[in-house]
C-alpha cells in the first residue's frame, strides 16, 4: 500500500479534549490496566510486570552462576587444592555454562524486550500475555529444577556442550537427564518469547512507524528472534535423540552400534554457535539505542546497522563447525568454515565503526550508562580479534579447548553482553522505577568491574598458551601457569566486587531519593514517554510517527500523547486494546484485545513442567499425565481467553479511524504466532532429517543391510493418509468461509480420521517389521522420526477437535 | 597497556614442557610464528579502534555526516576486508603442511585414549605393534604418523610444543602427523574434557635422536628382564590377579584392559603424571588409585598387607 491509497499523514486532535473527558478516559484506562494486588498480583500477565519478574529472574540466576565461577577461581587459585572435588568442579563448570547461556544470556533479553518492547513500540502490551507470562512460569520452574539439582550433588557434569558418549554412557545419576529435559522444557520457553517478540515487533507497531523507521532495537530482536527460531530446534531434536539414547538405550551416538558421537556435536553447535550471536546481538542492541542518547544525534548509518545485524545473524548459521576444528574433518570443510567465521567480523566491525562514527558525529555525554557502552566496546574488542585469531584453523589447533578460548569468550560475553547489560541497567531504570540509580556507585561499580574484568581474563590467553587446557580441577604444582592463575583468581574477585557494588545500588531503599525527571537523558525514543512513575497502560494513547526518533522530530508529542489527542485514548468497553498495524508499512489494521490477569498460566506451566521433570526421573505415567495437564489448561485458557466473538466488529479509534476488532486469516496475529511458531517444528524435525543423511553420508553400511527396511508402500500409503488429513483440514477452511456448516464438519471430522489411520500405519507398519530401535542406529532414527510425526499429527487432531468446537459454539 | 606489556612478562616464562610458545616441532613453530603477527596486529587495531572511540566521545568537535560515513565504510568494511583477506590467505596457506600426517608406509603411532591413560603401540613398517603407555616417544627429523582413536568417550591428543591438538573419537581413526626439531622432554596432556580425571590424563614425550630413538623402541619391544622376571615380586603380582588388566611380557600376566607394564619402570612418571616413578609413588597408586585420579578404573589395594604393597612397588619399580 503505498501513493494515493494511503490516507495524508494523520495529525493529532488540534484541540485537546476536555479536562473532565481526559480524567475520565484516564480513570477507565487505569481501571482496565491496574496490576492486581495481593496475592493476585501473582497472576499478571502485562508486560510490564512479567518483563520485570523475568529480568529479575535472570539475573538472580546470573549471581548465582557468578558464585559458582568465584568458587572455581578460588579452586583453581593455587596449584594442587582441594577445595572443590574434581566431582564438584565438573558440576560447577557445567553449571556455570549451561546458567549463564540458558537461565541468563538469552531470558535476560527476552526479559528486557518483554518489558521495554512494547514502550518503543508505543504499544500497550504484546499480542500474547498470557504467552509471555506461561514462558515466565516455565523458566522459573525449570530453572529452580536445573539449579536446585547442584544442591543434591546430582547436577549435570559433563560440560555445557554435553558430548556424548561422556554424559550418555559413562555418567551415572540422572545429570544428564536433568540436563536435557530441564533444558529442553527452557527452550520451550524461549521460543514462545520468541514468537510474541516477532509477531510484537512484526504488529504492534504505532501507526506510521514503517519498516525503516523501526528502533535499532526492534530490528535487532526481530533478527535474534528468527535465530531463535531456527537455532533452538536442532538442539531439541539433539535432546530428544540423546534422552532416547540415555533413557532407552537407542544407539544415536554409539559408535559400536552404527551410531556417531559427532552427530551430537554437529547438532549442539548448529544450535551453540548462532547461540554466541542470539546472545550478543540484543546486547549490541541496548549500545545501538543508548549510543544516539547520549550522543544526542541519531545513529550514523542507520541501514548500514540493520543489514550488518541480519548479515550476522545469517553467517552465524554457517560457522559451526569452528567448535570442531580439531574432530579430523577434511581440510576443505575446515577452509571454509575458517574463511566464513572470519567473514562475520566484517558486519561486526560495521556495527563498532557505525557507533564511534555516531559518537563522533555528536557532542557525547559520559553518563554512567555511556562509561559501560565504552567500557564494553574496548573488552569486546579484545574478543572480537581473540576470536579472528581461533577462527583461523592453523591457531585453533593450538587455542582450542585450551585457557585462550576460556579469556577469547569472556571477553565476548561479558564485553559484549555484561557491560552494555549493566548499563542499560542505569538507563532504563527510571523507566521501571521512577528513580536513578546512583551515579557516584555506578561509577565505582564500573571502574571495579573493567579492571576486575581485565586482570581475571587477559592473562588467560597465555595460561592456554603456556599448555593449561580448559575444564581442569586443578593443574601441576610445576607448571608456569600457576603465577597466571592466581592472578586471575584476583581480578575474578575484583570483577565480583563491582557487580556486588551495581547489586547494592538496584538494591538500596530509594524512599526518599526524588523521582526522576520525565525522559531524563534526553532520548528519542517512544519508551520515554513514560510518565514517572510509569502508568500501567503503556502509552496514554498511541501516536502516529514520523521518524526514527519521535521525542526529537515531533515537539508537541509528549503533550499530544498525554492529553489522548491519538489512537485509542479510552477503555470505554473495560477491555485492554492495542493497535494492530500492517508488518511493512505500519498502517493500522485492527483493534487487538489483549488478555488480562489469569492463575491458567501456571498451571499449564506446572503441567509441563511436571511432563518434562518428572519424566527425568522415569516417572512416565505421572509424567504424562501431568503433561495432560497441562494441555488441559491451555486449553482452557485458550477457550475462555480467545474464543468469544466480540460484541461488536469494529471500533472508533480515534482521529476518524474506524478499526475491525476481530479478524482471521492472515492478517490475524495468531495466524503470524502459528505460521512461526511451525517453521521452528519444520526447523527441529529438519534436524533428525539431518541425523538420518548424516548417518548416510559418513557411513557407506548405512543403511545396514542385516537391519529390517521399511516398505516404499509404507512411506507412501503413511504419506497420502497425512496428506488426506491436510486437505480435509484445508477444505474445512474454505468450507467454512463459504459457510457451509455440515460439509465443513464432515471435512474436518474427515480429516481428523485420516490423521489418526496414518498414525496407525506409521506405527503398526514399522512395528510389524520387527525394527528393533535398540539394535541399530538405522531402526532407531526410523523411530524417532515416527514419534516425532505421531506426535505432531496428535496435536493437528487437538487443534482439528478444537476448531470444531469453537465453530459449534459460534454457531 | 596490559595488553602490549603482558607477552614482555610473560617471556620468561615461555619457556616450559607444555608451552606451545617454546615450540620443539615444526608445527608449533609454524602456528607461533602465525600467533606472533596476528597477536601484534591485534594489539594495534585495538588501539586503533579503542582510541578512536575514546577520542570521539571526549572531544566536542563533532564529525559532518558524509564524513562520518565514509569511516564506516573505511573502518567498517575496507580495513577489515583487507586485513582478513591477507590473514586468511597466510593461515590457510599453512594448512596442507599442518594437516599432513606423515608418511603412511614408516612407523606408526597408534593410540588409543581412555578413561584416562593413553594406549600406545609402536607399528613397525614389518607388522610388528610395540606395546607402552602414557609416554610417547619420537626421532627427531622425520614426520611420524600417529592415529588416534579412542576406547569409551572422546579425548583430545595434545602436545603443545610439537603440534596442535586431535581429537580421538570412538568408533573413528583421526591422523596427526608430528616432525620434533630438537631433542626435548615434554609434556602432552588430553584436551577435551573426558570425565572426573581429564586433569589427570597426562603423558610423557621424549624427542631423540633416530638411534637413541631406535635403541629404545627395541628395549620397548623385548620382554621383562630376566632378573625381574625370577623376582618374588613376579610371583605377588601374578597372586594378586594383577593380570586380569595387566600385562608384562615374558610372564603370564596378559590383560589388556588397563596398560601394558613390562616396562613400567622405564617410563618418566605414573599413572599419567600424577605420580613420581619410584617406590613410594608405586606404592601410593597401589593402595589408593582414586585418591590420586578421581574415576579411574584401577580398584585399590589398600587391603593388602603391607608387605606385599612393598614388594609389588618395589618389582613394578625394577621393570626398567
């Protein structure tokens, strides 16, 4: 939609309404909007209370890995001691990793964009609430899970990357279990935030904010969102092949059986690599919108950034295997890996060079939360040429698995990710709070923390030089790396101490401090319209946009915004609304009711949860029906929370806008979560499709010819059934649209019957040729793939069974 | 600052048995060489970079648009385009001579890694497969092969002052080719993490000159001497069951799930360096293996009288 079909550029109300209208509208958007108190406060779901338990979450997770890293240091402070067990050392050095990637790195900026998202976007929620709040529950649960187990001494102990036959066959206790399933549940978790940032930042746009005028910052979570999407999945399946592996003993990685260890590792860094950037770029992300702030000029190369961010985020899917330099790959791959690793520094040293351009370019403010900006950029840095220099195959030989990649990585992770963290801390906190945090210990905090950082991690490249290889409890009183270590072992404490000075100063009463001035730095951005303290709703209402930086290009708009002259300024019908808009263009399109307060999304995380945990310990009938559950209350609450038709079709929205309140198809957000949310199945199904072809290509026996082979009429006959079960679905949808309700049930009922016969088939044909999924690798992929597609094909029967009733009700 | 000063400090303490900045090998050699250049551009487009963004945020000229756009471009995509470029070209030019893994029809290394010792046998180009543990030995000159797989899960094989790391991964055989340049005593460790003693999984390297070296693996190839061999000590091993993992050549004993003994006594430490070869080091390993090397294999004899830890320590000791 573009030229003459657009309406002119809409302008805000030239006159404000009334006083007694605005407290009025006021009144009814606090009413709809207020978080519940009490113990119901518990069941919010609005952004802006979940994003705050999710941050809050997160980094308490992040202390508590940084104790278990203060404990190794400590450990490893002097050569030959005992403080820690070798037994102990691997659970802490497994925690460690696997908390600080999965229960920090990526919650910590799901948590951020969950609660500042919607503020830049001048929406009043996201799509789905209740979604985040379920992604919440379930991270909260699994993670106390995966953490409490380092209480029982039980906790994983075969390393982040979990490589088997390590954690499979030589491990004992249920770590690894806990380890995949506590994880896999997490992962869910993920890709839910996932899918409601994507469809936030794709449709909850306000009006006029097109696709080139997004902030930094949404441009730079809708591209670690698809990477999520697409780089989650692969561990999933990786998880699902290792617990059927570790659980019932079906050969994936055993190599006397057919199977390959490596398979695991290519699908843990097809996963681990894009994982390093979905990570970085949201961090990068905070710097990109703090940087213009407080150099107080909008970002120099604006499209330079974004196409360098979506260039990252694509070449990130191709360097895995830079984690397997030194598995015995042929030269060739190792070559290409190596060239294309070092390609992503490109994009990378375009985004630094656009920020000092940007610094340069204006008069900058060295506010705390610009001394943490910097502070990151110069660590960063270091690993940013640490890791040019591993990816380079010849180096890696040496570096890998060795105390340089252990300071390359930090380097990365806590320059590019704890520094910029931290700072956006001091940014945004008026915006939650309504006060500062104090400038004087940010400053302690930050000098404490860049030299703490400095002299715990610059040493480390020449302890991995010196021959000290990671993952060691303890190391020979002879060796040349002790001096190094201790050293460490200090700058470690002081990095320590200035993140227990920034933990104090979050922490300290601040009753009476004043409350901050509105938009105290200055910025551009939507976010700080916010009133301090912030009000519920979002944004009073929802203005229409003209650039990159509204609070700079439009100089009444903290005024037009206050006093409703926008979109949506009432609650008149005691329902939260937001404002949908078209992905490119952003022209509004629809009224999105929003769900309110609800206990359903505990429960449904509590069922699966209870499927995921209690299915560690081989609890398989409790498992499964708490996992029931579970179902059960998702769909309840998709029942009672999204199923109504709404009273009227559409809505006055203001500024002689008229807006339908209900739409289906395409221009649906549930149509966009659901069309997501199934390339990242298509993604994980993808990867045992993978694990099959792997097999195929590195082992000429594979297929075996001494193991049973299933049938082309089986593959077929299975095929046209799934197929049949399509079209009757898809016939249903046109059925219905053409309002033909019997020949509408009869496709749908149809179609659910073909599902369940080519479940049948699926199963009962391979069964009956005796595949044993224990004897072989070949029977045992054959299966998963079976139990992926049965279980994928149940679900399709739920949401078949599901539009039926729906439809019935709706008459 | 730290940065440029720290290789200064830290030259006196290059030097090492496992450092891969004293290289003894013409691998090591070549990758320090590619270290050193790439660690001093490292350093100075650090300071570039780093510079650059302290200096913009401090002075109060401000930059017009087209210029700071044009050190994007500059910065952000010609300098590291070409830097990279010559970087790649130089380092992946070194792989063919790195990766080469030595002449398939010499003598071959063959080690097999496990939880968390090395097996190793010498092959012959006559067939024959020399058997030892936990100690590599090598001629200095020619490039030898080693193939590396691995019993139970996956280990890493790395000496850092002859070459980089291999992994050894069950159920595959990854070649390594290894050329020392000097004769030396180094040390090799395992490299990937492999359970509750990968810091124990040590092994001894020894570079010689080809017929020190050939003298050697002869002494390697023969029997336990005869003296040992008449020794009551002999007698108290075979009691013990020792040979149920154990074997020494020229007695019964003919186990093979944990290392081959005959010439234990020779070799430069125990169990991986955890221990000392002597008497008392013996001893310790004996009565207690986990007390030194968490999940090891090995069960403990502390039971024994102690008379007899004394005589098994004492002849293992003499099995030079």
């Amino acid at each position: 939609m573009t030229g003459p079909d657009l309406p002119a550029d809409p302008e805000p109300l030239a006159e404000a309404p009334p006083a007694e209208v605005q407290r009025a509208q006021r009144r009814r958007l606090l009413d709809v909007w207020r978080t519940p108190t009490g113990w119901r406060y518990w069941s919010a779901v609005n952004n802006s209370v979940v994003g705050l338990w999710y941050t809050a979450t997160a980094f308490v997770f992040f202390l508590f890995a940084g104790v278990l890293a203060l404990a190794m240091r400590l450990q490893l402070a002097v050569p030959g001691n005992d403080l820690l067990t070798a037994e102990q050392y691997d659970q802490f050095f497994t925690m460690h990793g696997t908390i600080m990637m999965f229960l920090f790195a990526v919650p910590v900026f799901e948590a951020f964009s969950i609660l500042v998202l919607p503020e830049m976007l001048g929406a009043r929620d996201l799509p789905f609430p209740r979604l985040s709040a379920y992604g919440y529950w379930c991270y909260l649960i699994g993670g106390v899970f995966v953490c409490g187990s380092l209480f029982f001494g039980a906790a994983p102990n075969g390393g982040w990357f979990m490589y088997p036959p390590l954690v499979t066959r030589y491990s004992e206790g249920y770590g690894t279990e806990i380890w995949l399933l506590g994880l896999s549940f997490i992962e869910v978790a993920s890709i839910a935030a996932a899918v409601e940032l994507l469809v936030g930042i794709l449709r909850c746009r306000p009006p006029g904010m097109r696709i080139h005028m997004i902030p930094l910052y949404a441009w730079y979570i809708l591209v670690v969102a698809v990477m999520i999407l697409f780089a989650f999945p692969p561990l999933i399946a990786g998880d699902l092949l290792m617990e059927l592996e570790t659980a019932f003993d079906w050969p994936f990685f055993d190599a006397s059986r057919g199977g390959d260890p490596l398979l695991w590792q290519h699908l843990f860094w097809i996963f681990g690599h894009p994982e390093v950037y979905i990570v970085f770029l949201p961090s990068i992300a905070l710097v990109a919108t703090m940087v213009p702030t407080f150099a107080k000029t909008p970002m120099v190369g604006y499209t330079w950034v974004v196409l360098s961010a979506i260039g990252t985020g694509f070449v990130s899917f191709g360097l895995w295997v830079h984690h397997m330099f030194t598995t015995g790959l042929p030269g060739i791959s190792l070559a290409l890996f190596s060239a294309a690793s070092q390609a992503i520094a490109i994009p990378t040293g375009v985004q630094i060079f656009c920020f000092v351009a940007t610094l340069l370019a204006g008069r900058v403010q060295l506010a705390v939360p610009m001394l943490f900006v910097l502070g990151g950029l110069s660590t960063f840095v270091i690993g940013g040429l640490t890791g040019v220099m591993v990816a380079l195959v010849p180096f890696d030989l040496q570096a890998h698995d060795t105390y340089f990649v252990v300071g390359h990585l930090h380097s990365v992770l806590i320059g590019g990710t704890i520094f910029p963290v931290v700072g956006a801390f001091y940014y945004f906190f008026p915006l939650v709070d309504g006060k500062h945090l104090s400038e004087r210990l940010g400053r302690i905090a930050f000098w404490l923390m860049l030299v703490g950082f400095n002299v715990a991690f610059v040493p480390m490249h020449f302890t991995g030089l010196l021959g000290m290889q990671r993952r060691v409890y303890t190391y020979d009183p002879d060796t040349a790396v002790a001096a190094l270590n201790l050293v460490s072992t200090g700058g470690a404490f002081v990095l320590a101490a200035g993140i227990a000075v920034f933990v104090v100063d979050v922490l300290r009463p601040k009753g009476r401090q004043p409350l901050s001035a509105r938009n105290p730095w200055g910025a551009g951005g939507l976010e700080w319209l916010g009133e301090m303290p912030d009000q519920p709703w979002g944004v009073r209402s929802i203005p229409e946009i003209d650039g990159r930086y509204p609070l700079w290009d439009q100089p009444h708009l903290v005024r037009d915004v206050d006093e409703g002259r926008f979109y949506l300024p009432d609650a008149e019908e005691g329902l939260r609304e937001t404002l949908l808009t078209s992905p490119v263009d952003a022209t509004p399109d629809q009224v999105q009711r929003v769900a309110g307060p609800t206990f359903l999304t505990h429960l449904a995380a509590l069922g699966t949860g209870g499927l995921f945990i209690l299915s560690t310990f081989h609890l398989w009938v409790p498992a499964v029906i708490s996992g029931v559950l579970g179902g059960v209350a998702v769909l309840v609450w998709l029942w009672t929370g999204t199923a109504h038709l709404p009273a009227r079709d559409d809505k006055d929205v203001g500024l002689g806008l008229t807006l339908p309140t209900y739409v289906s198809g395409p221009s649906s957000v549930g149509w966009w979560a659901m069309l997501i949310a199934m390339l990242g199945d298509l993604t994980a199904y993808a990867g045992l499709v993978f694990g099959y072809f792997f097999y195929w290509t590195v082992d000429e026996g594979f297929p075996p010819l001494d193991q049973p082979d299933p049938t082309v009429r089986w593959a077929l006959g299975a095929g046209a059934l799934a197929a049949t079960a399509w079209g009757g679905t898809w016939a249903a949808v046109h059925l219905n649209r053409a309002d033909r309700g019997a020949a509408f049930h009869g496709a749908l009922l149809g179609g659910v019957a073909a599902a369940g016969a080519c479940c049948w088939v699926l199963v009962a044909g391979i069964d009956a040729l005796g595949a044993d999924p224990t004897a072989h690798v070949y029977p045992a992929i054959i299966w998963a793939r079976v139990i992926w597609t049965v279980a994928l094909l149940a679900v399709g029967v739920v949401m078949q069974l599901y539009a039926r009733r729906a439809a019935r009700r709706a008459g | 600052m730290l940065r440029t000063l720290l290789p200064i400090l830290c030259f006196a303490a290059c030097h090492g048995p496992r450092s891969a900045l004293d290289p003894a090998g013409a691998d090591a050699e070549r990758i320090l060489w590619l270290f050193v250049a790439m660690a001093v551009g490292a350093v100075a487009i650090w300071l570039f970079v780093v510079g650059l963004a302290v200096h913009a945020t401090l002075t109060q000229r401000t930059l017009e648009p087209a210029r700071a756009r044009n050190l994007v471009i500059g910065g952000g995509t010609l300098l590291p385009t070409v830097v990279l470029s010559v970087l790649l070209v130089g380092g992946l030019a070194q792989m063919p001579a790195l990766l080469d893994p030595g002449p398939a029809d010499g003598l071959r290394v063959l080690v097999s890694a496990e939880q968390f010792w090395w097996r190793i046998g010498y092959r012959t180009p006559d067939g024959r497969v020399i058997a030892t543990a936990n100690e590599l030995r090598l001629p200095v000159g020619p490039r030898t092969r080693v193939e590396l797989t691995s019993a139970d899960v996956v280990h890493s094989f790395w000496i850092p002052s002859l070459a980089g790391k291999m992994d050894a991964i069950p159920g595959r055989t990854n070649r390594l080719g290894l050329q020392p340049l000097r004769e030396a005593e180094l040390e090799g460790v395992c490299a990937e993490f492999c359970g509750p003693s990968h810091a124990h999984m040590g092994f001894a390297v020894v570079t010689l000159a080809p017929e020190a070296f050939e003298a050697w693996l002869q002494a390697q190839a023969a029997a336990a001497a005869p003296a040992a061999l008449a020794s009551p000590g002999r007698d108290r091993f075979l009691r013990t069951g020792c040979g149920a993992c154990h074997t020494v050549r020229g007695t019964p004993a003919d186990g093979v799930l944990g290392p081959d003994l005959t010439h234990v006594g020779s070799r430069r430490t125990l169990a991986g360096g955890v221990l000392p070869n002597d008497v008392p080091g013996f001893r310790a390993f004996l009565a207690d293996p986990r007390r030194h090397k968490p999940g090891v294999g090995m069960p403990g004899f502390a039971g024994l009288p102690d008379a007899d830890l004394d005589v098994l320590a004492t002849w293992l000791e003499s099995l030079q």
